[in-house]
C-alpha cells in the first residue's frame, strides 16, 4: 500500500499538465541538469502551435529556452512520441524551434547549442544500452581526422567540432531499463519507466518530483483524466504488439506457403525431366498447366 501511495504520474503526463509552469521548473531544470551533465537554469518554456495541438493527446513534444552552466543560451526539446518513421520526424521536428527563435532574433549566434531528449515508452531499434546520444560529426574522408571550424564569438575567433553547434540528440529507451537504480540519471530513468520515486532518493529534482507529482495528491477530476490517458496508452500499445505478432505470424504463414510453392515448382522440374507430359505434370503437383508450360520452356532455353 505504501508504494501505490508513493505512486507518480507519468513523465509524459507531467511535461504536457504540469511542469511548463513556473512554479516547477525546478524539477524539469533537475531532469535536464542530471540528464545533460552540467546545471541548467530554465528561461522560458516556448509555446507553439504544435504544443498547443498536441497538449490533449498522448503525444507531447515541449520546448524549453534555457541557460547552461556557462551562461549560454541553449535549446532543448523534449518528446515522447509513439509514431511511425520516429527518426524521420525526430529530425524533421528538431529545427522547427531553432528557426522561431531565430527569426525572433535575426541572427543565429544566440543559440549556443540544442538538445532534443526522446522519452521512449515503445520498442526502438537494436541496442544493449538504455541510452543513446547521438551528435554530428564530419570526418574527412581520406585522412579520417575531425574536421574543426572557426567561428567567431565574442569578437575573437574561437575554434570548435561541429558537434558543439549542431543539435545534439539522446534517445532514452525506458523499456530497456532493467538494473537496480544506483546513480542519479538511473533514478530519473527508473522512475520514467515504473513511475515509483524511493522515499529516501537523493537524485536532484526527485524528491521535489514525488511531491508535486503524486498521483494521490490530484483532483478526482484530475487523476480521471490521468487514467483515461494511461488506458489509451495501453490500448496503443496492446494494438502495436498485436500488430507485431500478427506481422510474425503472418511471415511464417507465407514463409510456408512459399516453401511449399518452391517445392512443387522443384518437383515439376524433375518430372519433366522424367518425361512426363505437361498436363500430368500439373495433374501431380497441382500447379496451373500455364505454369508447368513456362517451365518447358526454361527448361528448353536452357
């Protein structure tokens, strides 16, 4: 009983009804300073037109202006999105929010780096890790070495990898997370995954999250609407495994059927090769006498 007292509502849920408000961004800048290794002080959530569609549904993406641990200006999405072409639309999505701000501003040097973090409740790729990063590097094709370019901040010229200024993309796979929780990234993790946060958790952000996340502590209302988003989840999900078993079973129906056709063709070979007429070859392995007759032919342009 304790630990369903200790419930929290999901992350996804969270992000979409709960932690663009001010007044908790302490646990949003928690989850980003753990996630991204260095403290993050959060500016302003960006509000689009996109967020605005999404925000009712299961599938929220959130934008967040926000400074890192050297005072520069940074981007950060975060998405949890169950679709077709994940990665496609990943890239597709990702420069949208660069180019509202730039156009708001006229300039690009603003915008010191962007980070897309993907909160994955559905089975993605092949991978022993439960975390993947992912940044943009241009490696010279003959002489492999990192290219580095000169840009220019402050009035100086600065050197730096492209991998410092183009987006940089990490891909949380929750459901490939099956260790006993220990550092502070594998508390966030268990916690996206089980929705349960340990009383005596230490993990920055945790302890304010299990307070203004309980489960218990919404309204009848509230906590309606959270389990009728929960159970349109597992639907979702029960439709997408069954798809998944049904495309297997499906593979293995007509794995048989053109094995079975590749046998008969096979055998019509060899009868034909006896000396059998057509028409008894189609008579014995039931294949069409049109096809038995194609078979001659091959067989004589050999």
């Amino acid at each position: 009983m304790t630990e369903l007292r200790d419930k929290c509502i999901r992350f996804d849920w969270a992000v979409s009804r709960l932690l663009h408000q001010k007044a908790n961004f302490g646990v949003l800048e928690s989850f980003l300073t753990v996630f991204l290794g260095e403290p993050i002080k959060i500016v302003e959530v960006l509000e689009n037109e996109d967020n605005q569609l999404l925000s009712d549904d299961k599938f929220y993406r959130m934008e967040i202006k926000a400074k890192n641990s050297n005072g520069e200006d940074i981007l950060v999405e975060i998405q949890n999105m169950t679709r077709l072409y994940y990665l496609e639309r990943l890239f597709y999505g990702v420069p949208k929010p660069i180019s509202g701000l730039v156009n708001l501003n006229d300039t690009c040097k603003e915008v010191k780096k962007v980070y897309s973090i993907s909160i994955l409740y559905f089975d993605f790729g092949k991978g022993s890790d439960y975390i993947y990063v992912g940044q943009n590097n241009f490696v010279g094709l003959h002489t492999k070495d990192n290219l580095i370019i000169s840009t220019k901040e402050k009035d100086t010229i600065v050197r730096k990898s492209p991998a410092e200024i183009f987006p940089t993309y990490m891909l949380v796979r929750v459901n490939e997370f099956n260790k006993v929780a220990v550092s502070p990234i594998e508390e966030w993790v268990d916690y996206l995954k089980n929705g349960v946060i340990k009383p005596d958790t230490t993990a920055p952000g945790l302890q304010e999250a299990r307070e203004k996340l309980r489960y218990y502590s919404m309204s009848d209302a509230e906590r309606h609407a959270y389990d009728e988003h929960v159970n349109a989840i597992m639907i979702q999900n029960d439709v997408l495994g069954n798809a998944k078993l049904e495309g297997r079973a499906e593979g293995r129906v007509e794995g048989r059927a053109e094995g079975r056709a590749e046998e008969r063709i096979e055998n019509a070979k060899r009868f034909l090769a006896m000396g059998l007429s057509p028409q008894q070859v189609a008579d014995g392995t039931m294949l069409p006498l049109e096809e038995v007759e194609k078979l001659v032919d091959e067989i004589k342009n050999k």
